[in-house]
C-alpha cells in the first residue's frame, strides 16, 4: 500500500457514484443529496492549527444554513413518527 507524501498529500477529483447493479437507486440517493445540501461545508469557519476557536453569531447562522436541508428532513421525520401512530390509533378506536 503506497501512502505517498503524508506532510502534503494530493486529493482527487471527488466522490463519484459507486458501480452497482442498480445505477437508478444510486442516482436517486446522489440526487436526494445533492437536493438536501447543494452548498459545500463552510471550510474557513473552522480554525484547524488553533486549540480554542469561539464562534460568534455569524458563524452559528452561516452553519444552520448550510444544515438547513437535514434540519428539515429530521424535522419532517419526527412530525411523521409522531402522526403516523396517532393517525392509525384514532382510526383503529375512534371508528364510526
């Protein structure tokens, strides 16, 4: 296994869609990504080199909006975890 030069190391061009047997799921997941969080992670927010890093309000912001896809994605999930069972419990005992 060749590590090359660890001190500064050369990247490739980026992820790419694994080949499968099924190419349809594949796209759609890379689609579904690619819809929930379009933008690439905000690099220069993060200070690396340094041992403490204080974010102030921009910072906070700048981030929740590059969170904000999966944010609504979990929020939708526990909205439909909790009306589901309440749905079918009131169908279930409530019939008329």
């Amino acid at each position: 296994m060749e590590l090359g030069n660890i001190s500064k190391p050369t990247y490739g061009p980026g992820p790419e869609a694994p080949g499968s047997s099924m190419p349809g799921l594949v796209t759609m997941a890379h689609s579904f990504l690619r819809l929930v969080q379009p933008n690439p992670l905000p690099v220069e927010l993060f200070n690396f080199g340094q041992s403490h890093s204080e974010f102030n309000q921009e910072d906070i912001h700048e981030l929740l909006l590059y969170e904000l896809g999966f944010l609504v994605c979990a929020a939708i999930g526990v909205l439909f975890i909790i009306l589901v069972p309440l749905v079918g419990c009131c169908f279930c005992c409530c019939r008329c």
